[in-house]
C-alpha cells in the first residue's frame, strides 16, 4: 500500500527547500544580480544552518532559510556560488570560483547527443559503418577527465562514446561504436575533437531483456504470490522529513549531488534521545575502467561529484522497486533554467522482517524464547548511463545502522581489435568486451556520539606469544590505539588482524565504566589497482585509505572536494587530512570507502544480477545491554501456510 507524502513543514531548520523556495530564491538571484540568459543552476539547495543553530534549535523557534546555489554562466564561463536569504528576500553573498566546472547538468547530457548526431564528421563515421540514420545512435557523454592535454585546459569537455541500436526498443549496448570519440565543448555546444580509431566488427548477437524484444525469454509461470500485508498500518511516524520508528529517531534531505542525507540520528534509550550521527551521506563515488586500450583508458566516472546521483534519481513503482506498506517522498530541484523539477516518489521508507533477533532454547526446561527483528528501510535508486545503483540506509531494532549499496544494470561494453581478444576484460557474449573495472562509494559520516566530542580507536586482534600463560597456544587478544591527529588515521583493513576501528565518546561512560563506542563492521571491500601515477589516482588520492578521520568542518563534505570535474587532483580528502588536525575527543568526521572489484562475467549479460556491498555502525558499548532485549513475543502461527499436524510456540 502507498502512502503519499503530505504537504511540507518547515518546523526544522533541516527540512529541504521547497519548490515555492527554490522558485522564489532563483527569482531573487535573478533579479539581484541581473542574471542573463546564458546563466544556468547547476544546484539550488538548503543552505545548512551552523551546527550549533541546529543543536540549539527548539520546537517554535524562529527558522531562517537560504538556499545555496552554484551558477554556471555558459557565456563567460565562470562558476559562480551565491546564499540567498528567503527570510530577508536578498542575496547574502555572490562569489566567482575561478578554475573549477560544475557537475553536468541533464540538458547538457541531451544537446551533448545532438551536438554529436549533427555533426558531418561523425555522420561520415557513420556512414564508414554502414549506418545511414544517426537516430538509432546511443551516444553516451563521459567526463572527460583530466589527462594533461594542452588544448583541453580550461574548456568544460565531455567525452562521447556511441552505441547503436537496430530498432527503437533495441539494447545499444550489445552493438559498440568502439571507434568513434567525441569531444564535444559543453559551453559552445560543438565538437571540440573528433576520433575515428577504424571500423570494428560488431558483435552477431543481440542483448535483449524483455521478452517483447526477445524471443530467447520465455517468462516463468510457476511462481507464486507472496504478499506483505501490515494490516494496521506501518509503525512509523512522519512530521515531514523526520521518522519516529521503535526508538529511532531520523531526519532525512535529499541533494542533487548526494541523493539521501541523514541528518540527527539518534536512539532512545534510558528516557532520552541519545545522538549518534549529525549528518551522514554518501560524500563520493568513482569508477576505474582497468582497460589500458584508447576505448577505456580515459574511463574513470566520477559518478556523485561529476553527474550528480541525487538527479538521476528513479520515480519508484509500488510492487516493483518496494514491496509492502510503503512511504514515498518526491526529491525537489531545479532545472538548468531554474525551474523547478520534481522527482515524483525518489524515496521509499518501509519497514521489512528480518529473520531472528535473538532466541535461545533452555534444554533443560524446554522453554524456548525467540523475537523477530524488524529493520526500517530508507532508499532511493539512480540510473548513471548504462549502470543502475540503489542506496538503503536501514535502521535496526538492536541499535544497529547498515549502509547497504545495490549494483545492477547494463555493463560498460566494447568490441575487439584485430587480434580478437583484450586481456582487460571478459567475453560475456560473442565478441562483445566488458572490461574490468572497479566501484569505489565513500561515505561521510559526522558522528555524535551523546554529544559532539568523539575519538576513534583501530583495535587489532593479537594471537598470544607461547608463554605458561599460555599452555595450549590459544589465546589470543585485542590492541587498542585512539588516533590523535589526522595523519595517524589514514588507516587500511587487514584481515590478518580483523582489524576495525570504533567511534568512542571518552567523556560518556557505560554500565561497565569504559566509553561508549559504534564499530565500523565492514563488508566487501578492495583496493584500488590504478597506480598512484594515474589520472584517476590523482583525482581521487583518498582511494588509497579505506579510513580517514578528520576535524570538523562544515565546508569539507566530499571526498574529491567540491569541483572534481575534470580537476587535475590534489583536492578533497587527502588535502583536508594533510592539515593534521588534533582528532582525539574532537568534533570528528570519519570517512569510510568501500569497493566492488568486478571482474566481468558471461552472467552480468545482458542485464546484471543484483550485487551487493555494504557496510555496518554496530553498537560496541553504546548500550549496557542488548537493546532488542525488549522486543514483543512473537505471535505462533497455525494453519493452511503451516505445514505441521502441530500446533508451535514461540515461547
């Protein structure tokens, strides 16, 4: 069942810009500073209030709005970032960023393909082909990096790569245009260079995954209805974008560049509501192709700071995308004009059984005690050209937080040179190439563990020498170290020593008298293969450490700094921790990276199965005891779905 969302409230000073503010504070840029036609918004957003506005903030204050906006003038080419204030009708400040582009805009992507398609060169490629109409032509524009190309500094460049279809509802991804490259010149709107590297043999088959394109699949008939049904309703409460459930407490933005953003999560517990995150999102994600041939050696999607995945956002479907009693929210923006664009149904929020909490079986009374754990599911989806990716953030009743990413679509394909063959890639289908590459996500997590001043400890678990303490040559313990600056906590998994690493707050103590703490849990994870020279190392130096701490500070928010676009490098996260900031029993940020290394397979084709990457913030002394301990019994079920001459019993 859907529940639609209810008109907005502004009753936090957290609550997301409206489309009636965002209409209104484009209205007043445009008027205060006389903005000509050739001006685009790459970005109209909340402004964030100080930390301590926000903390101090209680119920019937008064609230005071801005909006922060990135400018883009196609005319001059200069980037420009303005605050507006909503509550004084004006413009706070308005500030030239030399040297930086912004992140595409979606109408740049849809007159990049038409700059493309009219072009006589590329129609001359074509036709080398034997395609005569431009029309089924797919061209995808990827950034296009930076590469030290003397004639490319300084022009906002993508870099176009085409695939063609054979009919209207064809996959183009099955038939590369390996050959041809385009730059196209983003503000002029016209090639800047064009490549042709030789016709290629097209691979024989189609990549066709439906079954009214294909006459391969035949759909399955023999499954059956699984209905989730909440009778009464789901056990969450909205008051616009922040969530009551259990004993959770949740606010919740949504930015183009980000997509979902927790802010002031906490967990009720001891008759108050006790902080463990300020704001928490992801900060960036990047892609290496490990491909070396002319196709994909430039591959390297910066897919949060170059696209934006909070603007490509997907409208989800009831029963498609979420099953159950589901709440929807829209994600509000601008267009490149300014005007407002709303992505109906963004976001989902359910709640979803999730097997056993806990139970035990007492052998000796044959008491049995078991609960069920239930876990509250916050998410959206975003298609990024040819790969689609889902973000859930979900909440548990045992105190834990999981950040879980969901990788599916379309693999990036070529085709193969004389020889045949490419040792960067898998054959998925006859003659058609996915190269291997590689999904980096870094996630920004400003913890707040009861109370701003946090410290982070990586704890190593030892094996104990051989000693008489020792007599069997088991034992074995943990060595703990609180990092003190910012340098010392560029740290690295290891599984040798399970190593992780927890968020402490050495001024708030537990029942047992030691801090109370969050682990990091990790899931999947890699390391980057790009050597330190490359290109994408360069403008992604934070790939080398899967942890970072930092001090706080409200402008550092992405791990690639606030303009990676086609930046040389040198900015974001590595630059923030050279500064060796004191971070013990400091207002701290962690930043954790996590990485799919997907080497290609036939089964990824046509269409990827789902995979799956995550991460936990667990409990680790947060709490004096197991938190879920007070979860309802269960009620036994009997009857028709229970295959049993037996009547159970949950306890």
């Amino acid at each position: 069942m859907e529940i639609k969302e209810k008109t907005q409230l502004i009753n936090h000073p957290l609550e997301p810009l409206t489309a009636e503010e965002i209409r209104e504070a484009v209205a007043i840029v445009k008027e205060k500073q006389n903005l000509s036609l050739s001006a685009r918004f790459v970005q109209v957003v909340l402004y964030e209030p100080l930390k301590e506005t926000v903390l101090s903030f209680e119920k019937g204050d008064p609230i005071i709005r801005e909006a922060f906006m990135i400018i883009l003038d196609n005319e001059t080419e200069k980037t420009y970032e303005a605050v507006v204030s909503l509550t004084a009708k004006d413009v706070l400040s308005w500030e030239h960023i030399p040297g930086v582009q912004p992140g595409v805009m979606l109408d740049e992507f849809e007159q990049c393909e038409q700059v493309v398609k009219n072009s006589p060169e590329f129609q001359e490629a074509l036709l080398r082909r034997g395609i005569s109409d431009p029309d089924l032509v797919m061209v995808d524009p990827w950034s296009a990096g930076n590469f030290g190309i003397k004639e490319d500094e300084g022009k906002r460049l993508a870099r176009a790569i085409c695939w063609v279809k054979k009919f209207a509802d064809d996959n183009g991804y099955a038939y590369p245009l390996t050959g041809i490259v385009a730059y196209v010149d983003l503000h002029k709107m016209k090639i800047h260079r064009f490549e042709d590297h030789g016709v290629r043999e097209l691979p024989p088959n189609d990549g066709n995954y439906t079954p009214e394109t294909s006459e391969s699949i035949t759909l399955r008939t023999d499954l059956k209805p699984l209905e989730i049904v909440q009778p009464e309703g789901p056990s969450f409460e909205i008051e616009g974008h922040y969530i009551k459930w259990q004993k959770w407490h949740i606010r919740f933005g949504f930015t183009p560049r980000e997509g979902l953003v927790l802010h002031q999560v906490g967990y009720e517990d001891k008759g108050k509501i006790r902080p463990i995150l300020y704001r928490a999102a992801l900060s960036e994600m990047v892609v290496p192709y490990g491909d070396s041939s002319f196709a994909h050696n430039t591959q390297n999607a910066f897919d949060a700071g170059e696209y934006g995945l909070g603007q490509l956002a997907n409208s989800l479907t009831l029963g498609c995308d979420c099953l159950g009693e589901i709440r929807y929210f829209d994600a509000v923006m601008t267009d490149s004009s300014g005007e407002v664009r709303t992505i109906p149904n963004a976001i989902c929020l359910h709640e979803e059984d999730y097997g056993v909490a806990w139970k035990h079986t007492d052998w000796r009374t044959e008491k049995v005690e078991v609960r069920r754990s239930r876990r509250l599911v916050l998410s959206f989806f975003c298609t990024v050209g040819n790969y689609d990716y889902g973000f859930y953030w979900s909440f548990y009743q045992d105190g834990t937080i999981e950040n879980e990413v969901k990788l599916t679509g379309i693999l990036n394909t070529g085709t193969y040179d004389e020889s045949g063959q490419s040792k960067y890639g898998t054959e998925v289908a006859p003659k058609m190439n996915a190269a291997y590459h590689q999904h980096f996500f870094n996630f920004r997590l400003d913890t707040m563990l009861d109370g701003i001043n946090n410290s982070v400890v990586e704890i190593n678990t030892v094996p104990e020498e051989k000693s008489p303490d020792n007599p069997n040559n088991n034992g074995f313990y943990i060595n703990t170290h609180t990092f003190k600056t910012e340098t010392e906590a560029q740290r690295n998994m290891d599984l040798a020593s399970q190593r992780t690493w927890k968020i402490i707050n050495p001024e708030s103590l537990n029942a047992v008298g030691t801090p109370v703490g969050y682990r990091i849990l990790p899931g999947e994870n890699c390391f980057p293969f790009a050597n330190d020279d490359s290109s994408v190392m360069k403008r992604a130096g934070f790939l080398k450490n899967h942890l970072y701490v930092t001090k706080y500070d409200p402008d550092e928010k992405y791990a690639t700094g606030n303009y990676p676009y086609q930046h040389p490098g040198g900015d974001g996260l590595p630059k923030y921790a050279a500064a060796n900031r004191n971070i013990e029993n400091e207002d701290v940020v962690v930043w954790y990276t996590m990485g799919h290394h997907h080497i290609t397979r036939p089964e990824d084709w046509p269409v990827m199965p789902t995979a799956y990457i995550n991460f936990q913030l667990k409990p680790a002394g947060f709490f004096d005891r197991n938190p879920a301990i007070d979860l309802p019994r269960p009620k036994a079920k009997t009857g028709a779905s229970c295959h049993s001459d037996k009547g159970s019993s949950c306890h």
